[in-house]
C-alpha cells in the first residue's frame, strides 16, 4: 500500500476518469480498481476481460459497499462503471437495501 500525496497524477496515469476518482486505486493484472469496488466484480472482469475497458470506479464511498458496511445501517443504491478508451458505461448496479 502506498499513500501517495500526487494520487491525482497517478489516477490519470492509469486512465480513471476524473469524476470516477476516489480514495483507493489498485492494478492487478492490469486491470484499474478505484474505490469500493464489490469482490465479485472484480474477479468477473478480470475473466471476462472486455474489449475496450481498462478498469472498474465506484465513486465516492457508498454506504453499504465493501468496506464501507455498518450493522444496522442501510445499504444506498450506487453504480460500478466500467471505463477505458471506449469510454464508460455501467457494468453493475446495486440497490438499496436495509432498513
């Protein structure tokens, strides 16, 4: 883990749009994950690999993604965007659920 004070430049660098950056950025098999992107995501896209897409963002820290879970609390509805050269467009979606 690296706390990076240019984690801007280094976002941009890999490719994550602006308005999907957020808190954390990983590479792993030279795929792009920004934010609290769900496991099950990851490991799809990774198989799937698909043309055009270099990466997954969920934006911001929705209540209820992964590691951003409260006992108690409700889950908000967010997106996770797939984004590349092609562009970026919803890859999944999660609804609210909880209280």
């Amino acid at each position: 883990m690296i706390d990076d004070a240019r984690r801007n430049a280094y976002q941009g660098r890999l490719g994550v749009p602006q308005n999907l950056a957020s808190c954390h950025t990983a590479v792993i098999n030279g795929l792009v994950f920004e934010g609290h992107v769900p496991i099950a995501d990851m490991k799809r896209i990774l198989r799937e690999r698909p043309r055009g897409v270099t990466g997954l963002a969920v934006s911001g820290m929705p209540m209820g993604s992964p590691g951003m879970e409260v006992p108690g609390n409700r889950r908000a509805a967010y997106v996770v965007t797939a984004f590349g050269p092609a562009g970026t467009r919803v890859y999944a979606r999660y609804v609210a659920r909880g209280l």
